[in-house]
C-alpha cells in the first residue's frame, strides 16, 4: 500500500517515517511539509493513503484533503493533528481515521490494518455483484454479516448506529428531522447535519462489499432500509410470535426453537438511547409468549424445558410473582426439592430486603404443597 505523509513539523514527518518503517506491507512514497507540493505529486503518482496535517503552515490541509480527494477518490485519508476543533468539518472528506497527536505505534498500526483490509476488500470483491442478502443479530448483540464477504466491517460507530436505528424503524420512512433528534440530540444542527451525511455515506460503502450499497434508501427528507435482502432475527422472532400467538396442539416444539432464538436484549451491548423503548417493548413480547409457552409445557408435562425457560423469565423480573410461580411449579413437578427450596428462599429474601414483603399465600401454598412432596 503507498503511503503519502503530509505535515509542517520535521519532527513530526521524522516520527512517522519511523513508525511507518515498521509495517508490513507498506510504501512510503512521499513526504512533503508544503501542500501545494504534495498535491503535485498525487498528481502524478498513486497514493492509496494519506496522512495529512489540518494546518501545514499557512494552508489549510482540509483544502489538501479535498484536492487528493478529487484526484484519488479511491484514497484513504488520515488526518493526524493536534487541532482537535477540527475533528468535525473534516469529515466533509470522509476521512478513514482522525488521529490526534501524538501518535503511539499501536494506534497507527491499528489504522494502517483498517485501510489494508479495506483495499482487500475491494479487490476481492466488487459492487457489482449482485447481493446474497445481510443476517442481522440483533438479539443479544449487534452483528451484521453476509456468505460473500462475511462480517460488515463499520468504518463507524455512527454509520452502524444509523443502520441499527433503521433497522428498528422495520423498512418505514424516517424523517431526516427525527434521525438528527433521536441520534444527535445534544448536537448543533448543522453539525449533526454533516455527521449523518457523513454515517449515511460510510453506511453505504460498508455494505457496498456485501452488495448491498442500494439497501439504504433515502430523499433530501427521510431515510429508509430495504429489509427484501435481510434476514433480521428481532423482526422475524416478532413474527414466529404472531404466527404461534396461541400455541395449539402441537405447536410446542415450534415455540420451543422460537423462545431460544431469544438471545438477549435488543442491541444488548450498545448504549443506544433510542433503542430504550423498542428494547422494552421486546422484553415485554418475549415474557407474554414465554409465559403462555411454559404454562403450555407444564400441561404436557414437559417440566424440564419448563423450567429452563421459567429460569430465563425469573433472571429478568426477579420480583414478578407469576414467574417465580411459574418456576416453582415445573421445579416441584419435577421433584427437585433442592431447587424448589433455594428458588423460594431467594425469592422471599429478595421481597424482604427489597420492598419489605413475604411471599402471597399462592405461592406460599404452592410452595409448601410441592415441598412436601
């Protein structure tokens, strides 16, 4: 991959020559600490890379950024800068990284594998292709991959953000004036104007080596997924729940496999403020199915799986009386008394401490009824 480095500070290019010197797969074509300079030599040689300084003595390296960019659209470009005040009108030229100095090693090496993984990416495969469809995970987590290029790899946390908020929004129209509110809320507009446009264009060129660029669709006013290429696990769990909202005879295996498709929260390890009441309202779908499966379970005698997912619903709602109801039955059906035992301990000493409060006489009687046994 060629290198260019681009900075006022003898220092500095010294700095990086060094680091730089110690990557594999790496070519230093060109130095230089005048813009004008290093704009004539991309010119007239290719660069796959640039570290570019935002100020380079009396120039303005954004200025640079813009022309290496009209002269090598398909460069990478890395700003490396103590002016952090920067950070976010450099992204009108939708740089691969934004590095405050000074630059450790480790941090650079971190960036050149960011770029050398892209660039294999393209040259293994092309948009052209027609797409084999996204698996989304978002139960538990948040995945996105593909059979042809495997995991998506973000070259944000915006531009993932973006595709998980449209996600949750299952292929309707969002306003772009609603995207800014729920994403960039304690932003001004105009700032968050150029991160959006900046995540919807990053979003594009990550799915882009999937052959999925077109899944995202938008006008100057709203923004939308095409969900036709997607397997998604939340929307097709909701799904299973509409089409088995009953559980009929012999249903019961079915519902088992949906239940443990499950996997967790919504986007689990994201920190996303706009997910909150999507990822509630999920809970809620998934306790109201899971409850009506084990009380199907209990009928049929299947106390084993009964309790696995009687568990599940406790581990959540530690103070709802029909789970831990629901618990203690399949564990006494069972005749696991230890189980029994230590399950209604847990569940008074928590009503106890917590809210000062003993057990109803249900499932007092529950308890002492299956305890006898």
């Amino acid at each position: 991959m060629r290198v260019l480095v681009v900075d006022d500070e003898p220092a500095m290019l010294l700095a990086m020559k060094r680091l730089l010197s110690k990557s594999e797969g790496i070519e230093l074509v060109g130095s230089f600490q005048d813009a004008a300079e290093a704009l004539q030599f991309v010119r007239d040689n290719q660069v796959d890379l640039a570290f570019l300084d935002i100020q380079i003595g009396e120039d303005n390296g954004l200025e640079l950024a813009r022309g290496l960019r009209a002269l090598r659209a398909d460069a990478d470009i890395v700003f490396t800068t103590s002016h952090t005040e920067y950070a976010i009108p450099a992204y009108d030229v939708y740089p691969l990284d934004y590095m405050v100095k000074p630059i450790s090693g480790t941090r650079l090496e971190q960036t050149i594998a960011r770029a050398l993984g892209r660039r294999s990416a393209s040259s293994g495969e092309t948009e052209s292709r027609a797409p084999q469809g996204l698996t989304v995970r978002g139960l538990g987590g948040f995945e996105v991959s593909s059979r042809q290029a495997g995991e998506v790899k973000w070259i944000s946390r915006r531009s993932a953000e973006l595709f998980a908020y449209l996600l949750v929004h299952r292929g309707r129209n969002v306003s772009r004036a609603r995207i800014l509110e729920d994403m960039f809320p304690d932003m001004p507009l105009k700032n968050a104007e150029v991160y959006l446009n900046t995540a919807a264009y990053q979003l594009r060129k990550a799915l882009s080596q999937h052959g999925c660029k077109e899944a995202i669709l938008s006008t100057p006013a709203q923004y939308r997924v095409d969900l036709s290429q997607m397997d998604v696990d939340f929307i097709q769990f909701e799904q299973g729940v509409e089409k088995l909202s009953s559980i009929e005879p012999g249903e019961e295996e079915a519902a088992v496999e949906l239940e443990k498709r499950f996997a967790g929260e919504l986007f689990e390890d994201k920190s996303y403020m706009w997910v909150t009441a999507e990822r509630s309202r999920l809970v809620l779908v998934y306790d109201s199915f899971a409850k009506l499966l084990v009380n199907r379970l209990l009928n049929r005698e299947q106390y084993r799986e009964a309790a696995r997912i009687a568990r599940r619903l406790v581990s959540h709602n530690e103070f709802d009386e029909e789970c831990n109801l629901l618990l203690l039955t399949a564990l006494g059906a069972m005749g696991d008394r230890q189980s029994l035992h230590s399950s209604y301990e847990r569940y008074s000493q928590l009503l106890l401490q917590e809210l000062d409060l003993q057990p109803s006489d249900k499932l007092r009687r529950i308890w002492e009824k299956r305890h006898e046994y």
